[in-house]
C-alpha cells in the first residue's frame, strides 16, 4: 500500500488556499478596524472572533451537506470551486472598501466573506481522507499540513514586501497612512484562485473516488447495528474533548504570549514574534517526519509523545523569568509536540466514521478545536485581569490543560493505525 503523493499535494492545494487566507485575516483585518476605522480593541477583538463562531455551527453543518451532495464535479469540488470563487471576488471587494475607508461597505462585506469560508473549509480538508486509505492518512495529513503551511509562508512573505511599516517603542509595528493594502488583497486572492484551479483542473473528483476502495470496518459494525459501536463512540468523545483541551492550552499561550512578554520580561512586542516563528518552523519541518514515525509508533502513541513534550516545555517555561535563547529551543520543541498532535489527531476521528460521514465528523472535529480558540482567551483572561493572577499564571494554565489532554487521549481506544514493520514509501 503506497501513498499517492502526487495526488495528495494537489489536493493540499486547496488547504493552501485556505490558509493563505487565514493568514492575510489574522495579520491585516485587526490592524485596518483599530487605525482605519478607528474600533476601539474590544469591538475589534469582537468582530475577529465571528469566524470562530460561524465555525462552530457552519463547519460540521456544511461537511454534513457535503457527504450528502451528488454532482457532475463530485461531492467536494463544487464547495471548493465556487467558494473559493465567491470568496476571491469579496476579497477584493473588501480591499476596494477599505481602500476608499467605506466602513459598513468593509464590515457587510467582512461578514459576507467570513460565511462563504466557512462554507467550504470542511469539504476542502475531507478530500483527503475520502481518497486516502486509513493507514496512510497520517502521512497523508502530514503533507495536506506542510503544503497548507506553504500558503501561510506566502502570505507572510508577500506582507514584508509590501507593507511597509516602522516600530514603536513596544516593537509594534505601525503601518503609514499613506499605505495602500489593496495590492495584498489582489494578490492574495489571485493566490487563492489559481491555487484551487490547479486543484480542479488536475484532479477529477468522481472519476478518483470510483477507483478508491476503502476498507471500512466501522461501517460495517453500523450497519449491522444501526449505530455506531459504542466503544467507538466513547473513544470519539474522548478524542474531541482531548482536542479541545490541547487547544485550550497551545491557543492560550499563542494569544497571550506577546504581553506576557511585555509584562513579565519586560521586552518589546516584537520579541514574541521571533519565539512564536521557531514553533512554526519547526512544525513545519517535523510534519512529514512524524507522519512516517506515526506509522510505526502508532497514531496515539505519536499523538501522547506530542503532549508529553508539550507539557513539559510549558512546565519548563514556568520557571523562566526573563528572555533567553532557551526559550527558542522550549518553542521548537513544543512546534514539533504540536505537528505530531496535529498529523495524527485528525485522521483518528475520521477514522472511526462511516465513509460517507467523513465530512461530517471533519466538522466536529473542527467545531471543538474552534470552541477551545473561543473559550480559552476569555478563561485565560478572566484569570489574568479579573482574578488578578497576572501574566505569570499563562504556562500554569497550559501545563494543566495540557495533562487534562494526556488523561483524555489515554483512555482512546479506537482511531490508531497499526504500525508497520517496514517504511512504506
């Protein structure tokens, strides 16, 4: 059994897409509503957790319709294709709009634009497990990461080129007011589009899926039961509360990490950004490894070696009381503890579904890590500000979801691959 990697790459494309996207939203949205149009950080902060909201419901609702849909381009692709379309046309129509500071032109059509990603976000990431046999999603997933991350990397890199900005006395960067971001807008969504028609165009959906032949046991125990085994379902409860409990931790020191170190090191803001890049870079170059290592070790085996590491660069950071270059090696290795959560967590939940609910329980998958990016910086928050626990109590805070996390994932008992003797290449 050998994986396509061909095939996978392209169908990475799509993910790409999607995270160039996200990548121009996180860094460029914030900044235009708090200095173009003047949003205080409170209603800012309010308007850039919507897409977290509209996930929770719209991401397992339209990966549900998705396993469901029938068409001439297969039962993904028309979600992808003419969500992607719909979202390029208001990208570029929400540059025009901030461009000419035309604020409820900027805000309908932000909403407008943050429904239409979440039409197709789940479809997009289901293609791969759809074509993919169960013992090859984690390396298949490692690749869907890396190639996703490529679209990251671009949007990052096309934002130093063409944004220019100076530093403030925190380190914060501050764009001119003579800075014009519709040239990101265009390129960005010139990105998206070609990126997803090279998808299209290559891969004929229908025609891959009647060659694909899918050993499900699962579904079989379903359909002889009519339901789904209940040991299957504990062990799937299990695993999205393990999701949301790691999300919980990685999300909460990612969110607050720039002010913890502004208030407990004393640093600039810009500091955080260079620890915050090892974690990246480092995830990136472990995904693909760790998607080989997973199938000798196992999936939960990779994904418990993953939050063990985790756990104790937080713990280790705990004690930390001012910037260090040790703190660039505790954030490599909590970028690798992340790849070998994330390479494997997923295709263990849509392991343990029917193959025509793949879409469904993409969905759920990503309902819960979406509901812990919600929750944990309002409950890291309250702690902080309201409790009056101050910055110090971040990596306290991690170390503690994060072995919540071990203790759930621990008690997984379906969703693994069976490890190999041998590479498989």
């Amino acid at each position: 059994m050998k994986l396509n990697y061909k095939r996978t790459v392209l169908i990475g494309f799509a993910f790409m897409s999607i995270l160039a996207f996200w990548q121009f939203y996180d860094q460029v949205i914030p900044y235009v509503l708090e200095n173009v149009f003047s949003l205080n950080t409170f209603t800012a902060n309010a308007l850039m957790a919507v897409d977290n909201i509209l996930a929770i419901f719209m991401l397992p609702l339209f990966g549900a319709i998705s396993d469901k849909t029938r068409t001439r381009l297969g039962k993904r692709t028309p979600y992808i294709l003419f969500g992607t379309l719909a979202a390029v046309t208001l990208l570029v129509i929400l540059g025009i709009f901030e461009e000419k500071a035309n604020f409820w032109g900027f805000i309908i059509t932000l909403m407008l634009l943050l429904v239409v990603m979440a039409t197709y976000r789940t479809p997009a990431v289901a293609y791969m497990p759809d074509v993919t046999e169960k013992p090859l999603r984690s390396k298949a997933n490692a690749i869907i990461n890396l190639v996703g991350y490529i679209g990251g990397i671009f949007s990052t890199v096309l934002m130093m080129f063409l944004l220019k900005s100076d530093k403030t006395a925190t380190g914060e960067s501050v764009y001119s007011d003579e800075q014009s971001f519709l040239p990101v807008f265009i390129i960005v969504a010139l990105f998206m589009l070609i990126s997803v028609l090279i998808l299209v165009f290559s891969i004929k959906e229908n025609k891959l899926l009647a060659t694909v032949n899918i050993k499900d046991e699962e579904e079989i125990a379903e359909k002889e039961t009519g339901k789904m085994p209940r040991s299957v379902l504990v062990s799937l409860v299990l695993i999205l509360a393990s999701v949301f409990l790691w999300f919980m931790a990685y999300n909460a020191v990612t969110t607050a990490f720039s002010r913890y170190c502004v208030n407990v090191w004393g640093t600039d803001l810009g500091t955080s950004s260079s620890y915050l890049l090892v974690a990246t870079i480092s995830a990136i170059i472990a995904f693909v490894p760790l998607g080989f290592l997973s199938s000798h070790l196992g999936r939960k085996a990779t994904v418990l070696l993953g939050i063990v590491l985790m756990t104790a660069c937080y713990f280790v950071a705990i004690f930390i009381t001012h910037q260090t270059p040790i703190m660039y090696a505790i954030f490599g290795l909590v970028g690798i503890g992340w790849a070998a959560i994330n390479v494997n967590s997923f295709p263990m939940v849509v392991e343990m579904c029917r193959g025509t609910d793949v879409g469904k329980y993409t969905g759920l998958y990503y309902t819960f890590s979406m509901a812990a990016q919600i929750t944990t910086p309002l409950l890291s928050g309250f702690l902080i500000d309201n409790l009056g626990l101050g910055y110090s109590v971040l990596f306290p805070y991690a170390v503690l979801f994060s072995v919540l996390s071990f203790i759930t994932m621990s008690f997984v008992k379906h969703g693994d691959s069976k490890p190999q003797s041998a590479p498989q290449f």
